[in-house]
C-alpha cells in the first residue's frame, strides 16, 4: 500500500496514513468520516423511532390514505385497520401476559 499524505483541515499538520490527525484529533479518513457520520444518523434514527410509537409502518400506512388512487387507498385502509387491530389488541395482550407472569 502507498502511503497518504493528508494534510488536517484544521491545523494543516501533514499525517501519513492516519484516520485521525496526530495534532489535533480531527478525522482525517473521508470513508471513516462518513461511516460515523452515518452510524450517528442511524442511530439518532433508531432513537426518534422508539421513542415515537406507534411504529413507523402505521405512519408509513396512515400516509398512504391520502394516495390518489383510490384502490391502493382502499388498500391502505384496510390495513391501516388490519394493523391498528394487532397494535391494540396485541399490545393489550403482552401487557396481560407480562402483568400475568409477573404477578
Ligand atoms: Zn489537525
């Protein structure tokens, strides 16, 4: 492997083959770079995600109501419905089957 000059776009210190810049700490690796930068959007995703219920997938089909078509619509509707059903009544089962093992 050649070696690779990078210069720190923070404090211009030359790093030979470094991920982070021997001065100053900043990322120097571009790939590294947007493989946290992604890995932080990821998980600030999967944060926002649990912390708003219900799901994504009810939002996801709630959205689809408003679809110009009126099949796909329909579709949605149903299950939209279908999945407000589970989400309920399934919910409201773990929580008595939790609540009865529990206790
Ligand atoms: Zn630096």
């Amino acid at each position: 492997m050649s070696k690779t000059y990078i210069k720190c776009p923070n404090c211009a210190t030359e790093n030979i083959n470094n991920d982070y810049c021997s001065n100053c700490g900043t990322i120097l690796n571009v790939v590294l770079k947007r493989k946290l930068a992604r890995e932080k959007t990821m998980k600030t995703r999967i944060e926002k995600q649990s912390a708003e219920k219900p799901s994504k997938l009810g939002a996801f089909l709630k959205r689809g109501e408003e679809h110009s078509n009126i099949l796909i619509r329909g579709f949605f509707k149903v299950s939209y419905a279908i999945w407000y059903f589970f989400a309920v009544i399934l919910g409201g089962l773990i929580a008595a089957i939790i609540a009865a093992a529990a206790g």
